[in-house]
C-alpha cells in the first residue's frame, strides 16, 4: 500500500486500520462528552430583612404604592397640625354625622385595625348628596408623627348611615380591601342598601398636610427595591436585591409531555412582592426566542414551577440558556434579581428527537464502544442543523418563484375555503316544494351521477397503463 | 460533516439558481375568484346539498387520480431514461 511517500506494508495496514478506528472512538467519545456538559448555574440570595415596611418580605406586605391615591404609609417625620381632605357623597347616601381621623396602626395589616398609637378626631357634619368639598381639621395639640407607625385619614360614621350600624366605618390612606375599591375612586359604607350609597371622589394628597416640617424617612435609591418616591429623608434602609432566598430549582426535562417540556422551579418568599418575573430562552443557534413577563402584578407567589415547551427543533448541539430575571413591576428596566440555566438539551435521554438534521447521542462507555462509533459515523456524515437550515431555506424559497410558487398560490386560496362561505344568492323555497319536489330530486340525481361515475371510473381503470 | 457538506453546496447552489426566478406575488384575484365561485357553490348548496357533493366530489377525485397518474407516467419516463446494463 502507498501512502504518499511511505510505503505501508500489509502488517502495518492493520494496525494503522486499528489506530483510526480507536481514534475514530476517541472522537465520538468526545462528542458524547462535549454533549454531556452541564452547566448549571445557580445562586441564593438572601438579605435580611430590615424591619416591616415597604418592600420587606418578612412581614405582611401591604400593596400601597399601587393603588390610585397618595397614601402616607411609614416613615412619616414631623408635627402635624391640621389635614384636609375633599370628598363627596352621592345622593343614595342617608345624612350622617361623621368625623375623620388621622389614625395611625402599629401594625401594617390588610384585616384588621390597630389603634395602637393616639389620634386625633374632627366632626365633619352631616352629608348628604354633597359636592365635592374640601374639609379641614385642625390638630390640637399638634399630633407628634411617629414613623415607625402608619398613618391614614380614617372616616367614622357616628350615626346611622343608609341604615347601616356603627361604626360604619372606612379608611382613607391604607390597605383595607374589603371597603375600598382601588378602582373606582369610590369607598363603599358596609351598611350601604344601593350601590349609589358610597362616598366618592375622595381626595387627599400629601400637600393637604399642615405641619413643619414634612419630611418622609426612607429609602431614596431608585434603584432599591424599597425605594420610596415620597422620601425625602434618606434612612439607609435601601437594599437591592430580593429578601429571600430566590433561586431556579428543580430543572428537569419531562419527556412524557407533548410537547416535551423542561421545567424549573423558582422560589419567592413573598406573595406581594411588587415584581414580575421575566423569562427568556435562547441558544447558541437562535438566539432569543421566546421571551415574555409574567402577568402577575400583584406580586410573584412562592414555590411554583414553570413548564416550558423545548421549540419544535430544538437545538441539541449548542448550549441553552434560561434566564429568569425579577423585575419591578412598575419599572420593568429595574432589574431586582436575575438567574441564568446554562445548559443542553442533549445531555439527558429524555430528549427524542425526530427531526432531521439532529441525532440522538448514544450513550458511549467503555461497556457500549458501539455508542461511541455510532456518534463518531453520525458527526461525519449525519447532516448538521446548519445544513439542515440551508435546505429548509431552499423549500421556502421555491415555494414563492414559479412555477411550485403558482401551486402554492392554488392550494393556499383553496384551504381558504370553508363551509361557512356566504352565499352569492338566496332561494327560497317552499317547505312543501322543497320535501315532494327538490329533496327527492336532488338524491336521485345525485345517485344516478354517482352511478355513471363509478362506470367511467371502471372503464378509466381498464386503459391505464402501468 | 460530509453529508453537510454535499447538503451545503447543492442547496446553496440552487437556492441561488432558484432566487434569480421572479418571485410570485400574490394579488388577491385568485383568492378572490375562489371566494366568489365558492359563494355560487353555497348558493347552490342550501337546496341541493347531494348534488352538489356529488359534483364537487367527482371533480376533486378526477384532478387527483388524473394528476397522481400523470406523476407516475412522468417518473417512469424519466427512470427509463438512465441506462442500464445488460
């Protein structure tokens, strides 16, 4: 045997067939290990909690900030020695005396109330189909804010209102689901017998508060999480990133589904944290391809899973990426926390893959060498994606240029078609006509056509050639 | 990697032959046509339903049978132009 310059001679030749086709292993053992990296990236965060306020995961979280309406909440600095607020009362509402309230809560709490701290009543009057006035109360003393505490404009029915018993009451300036209506602009009395009996256009904002200095301690980083936009005392209470342990577990592929699907889990502690989660798949082959937040704005709940479809060809070669990002659901460019999955489909058996072009890696040991050639033969002569792309590229292209483009033009319109089509004219017909006449009719003709077809059917089949 | 790269260059060739074509655009009297020939069918269709099915059923196994025919005849034309040996 010559080999170029060499002279192999036939004792040789076995052992250099013997040489490639180990190295021939060796290579396919390669790409089965290229195949079976898994890169999996995975990172806990955890900040402790800084005492109950916005933003902080360790206690009830409350939603304000979300709502409609300026509301006080904690961190209220200084001495306040009146407040107003404006507000009108449809004309369903029966007279009642109320009074108003700057009430403070020691706790922060979507249920119940606590007057854990002083207040301070005004008698507003009596109201009853009443535009929209501006009431004022004045403070005194002048009410020392405490900001450790919330506070909130709370209005107390102190007669009957429509019928309804005291207290009747409603709270302007905080968290009360169950007699607010974030969307309506509108708080509805409990004892209310029409759906007109509510007070409505309530207005109240901070600037309505009478005292020196205002002042709101908290966190001023817009890019914390407990960023406060009414702060303008800076507290060092700002942290950045999500307090709790937050982390993408449980990646699996189930390959029982159809679709196939891969799974992750994440994990949040709280179920009002103001964020959404953003979530993107991409690959080496095509880049992003699907991407898209939750629709959660209430917050993300805790442990749950996601099942994501793997794409119709999914791609086995390159590395996958699943990124999951928590962002503010106010801000979405406000990035709270962000994980990244590197991984590959192809290194678990759970992947089938029936599509041409991508084969599936068989297992290569030292137990199963044929694994190994079979991965060897199919990186030498199994198509690659890549090459699989360029022949899909030409079936599309012949699809638009004459003359299979003209057949696509015919077969798109007439898959177009549908039973429901409208139709050009009406008749009508007499039920009568239409029972003795045009149904016997119509199947009798029918009948006979089909007849005569069958028998120019047969006599086709006799002259066809093969 | 041969495949791919037989795949390669076969297809990259006549996908380049294939693009200098004019590309088809479709104007919309096709679609058109088909909506109001396919408006006449329903017409018809409210009072005589078996005939129509009928027609219409015969027509599409004609064009399938006849145009299934004419594939045969064509690949058996052009496998008869190979030379063998004898």
């Amino acid at each position: 045997m010559k080999c170029g310059l060499f002279k192999i001679s036939k004792g040789y030749q076995l052992r250099l067939l013997s040489l490639l086709l180990v190295l021939f292993g060796v290579f396919g053992l390669g790409l089965q290990n290229a195949n079976a990296t898994v890169l999996y990236s995975q990172t806990n965060i955890s900040t402790p909690c800084v005492g109950a306020g916005y933003g902080c995961v360790s206690s009830s979280l409350n939603t304000r900030g979300n709502r409609s309406h300026q509301e006080l909440g904690t961190g209220l600095i200084g001495t306040v020695a009146s407040f107003s607020f404006s507000m009108s009362v449809s004309s369903g509402l029966a007279a009642a005396s109320i009074s108003a309230t700057l009430a403070c809560y020691d706790t922060v709490s979507t249920t119940t109330i606590n007057y854990g701290c002083s207040s301070s009543n005004v008698s507003i009057g009596s109201l009853n189909n009443v535009a929209k006035t501006t009431y004022t109360a004045v403070l005194s003393p002048a009410l020392v804010l405490n900001p450790n505490k919330w506070y909130g404009i709370h209005v107390n029915c102190t007669s009957a209102c429509s019928g309804g018993t005291n207290p009747n009451e409603f709270l302007y300036g905080s968290n009360f689901n169950s007699y607010e209506n974030p969307t309506k602009d509108y708080f509805s009395f409990s004892g209310a017998t029409s759906s007109t009996d509510v007070m409505q256009d309530m207005g109240f904002s901070l600037s309505t508060l009478t005292e020196s200095p205002l002042s709101f301690s908290g966190c001023m980083d817009n890019m914390a999480i407990n960023y406060n936009p009414n702060a303008n005392v800076e507290n060092g209470s700002c942290y950045y990133t999500i307090a709790t342990s937050t982390h993408i577990t449980d990646l699996y592929l189930d390959a029982t589904s159809s679709p196939l699907t891969y799974t992750f889990g994440y994990q949040v502690a709280s179920a009002d944290l103001p964020a959404l989660i953003y979530i993107e798949e991409k690959n080496d082959r095509d880049g992003v391809y699907r991407s898209g937040y939750s629709t959660t704005t209430g917050g993300i709940t805790y442990p749950t899973h996601y099942l994501i479809p793997i794409p119709l060809s999914p791609e086995l070669t390159g590395n996958t990426y699943l990124t999951e990002r928590l962002v503010s659901s106010a801000d979405r460019t406000r990035i709270f926390d962000q994980h990244t999955i590197i991984f590959q489909l192809s290194s678990t058996t759970a992947v089938q893959v029936a599509d041409s072009g991508i084969y599936v890696q068989q297992d290569c040991s030292i137990t199963n060498i044929g694994g190994c050639f079979y991965n060897a033969l199919c990186g030498v002569f199994c198509p690659s994606k890549g090459a699989m792309n360029v022949y899909y590229n030409f079936i599309a292209t012949i699809q638009t240029k004459p003359p299979v483009g003209y057949f696509m033009v015919v077969k798109n319109n007439l898959l177009n078609i549908s039973s429901t089509s409208t139709p050009a004219f009406g008749l009508t017909i007499p039920a009568h006509l239409k029972t003795i006449i045009f149904n016997p009719f119509d199947a009798g003709i029918a009948g006979i056509l089909w007849f005569f077809f069958a028998i120019h059917l047969y006599k086709r089949l006799k002259i066809i050639t093969v | 990697m041969i495949t791919s790269l037989l795949i390669y260059i076969i297809f990259t060739a006549l996908n380049y032959l294939v693009g200098l074509l004019p590309t088809i655009s479709d104007t919309g009297v096709f679609a058109s046509s088909v909506s109001n020939a396919s408006g006449y069918v329903s017409g018809v269709y409210t009072f005589l339903p078996h005939i129509t099915t009928a027609l219409l059923g015969m027509i599409f196994f004609d064009i399938v049978f006849e145009t299934a025919y004419l594939l045969y005849k064509v690949i058996y034309w052009v496998i008869r132009r190979f030379p063998t040996q004898s």
